[in-house]
C-alpha cells in the first residue's frame, strides 16, 4: 500500500485509515468525521495538518475480532 496525500484524496467520512500529520513523525488511526475534521480513533480527538493516508491492513487470518 502507498501513502495517499490528501490533495489527491480523502477517505470516506468515518473510515478508519493509518494518517501522518506533517506536525509528527508518527502516524495514527484517524478518520474524518461528517463535519470535515480529522479525529484520533482513541479518545476521538480531534486532529489537524494531515498530509497523508492509506487504507489500514487486513487482518490476519483467524484473528478473533469483538
């Protein structure tokens, strides 16, 4: 998977996705609330300066989920 930067394209509103901000060196699970505005997954905090992202991984086969 590549990274996708923003000025090409979004994720779809409420779609988990892996994200980097140009702010961090770090990257997050993030996804874009309905109103336009970035959010950390974890505490739903909201987030700015987002560059890029890209569809988080699969799974591995026979994890438990729930």
């Amino acid at each position: 998977m590549d990274w996708i930067p923003v000025t090409d394209r979004l994720p779809p509103i409420g779609k988990r996705v892996l994200a980097c901000s140009w702010m961090s060196v770090s990257y997050f699970v993030a996804y874009i609330s309905p109103l336009g505005r970035w959010h950390l997954t974890f505490g739903d905090t909201p987030i700015q300066n987002m560059t890029h992202w890209m569809p988080l991984p699969e799974l591995p086969q026979g994890s438990v989920v729930g």
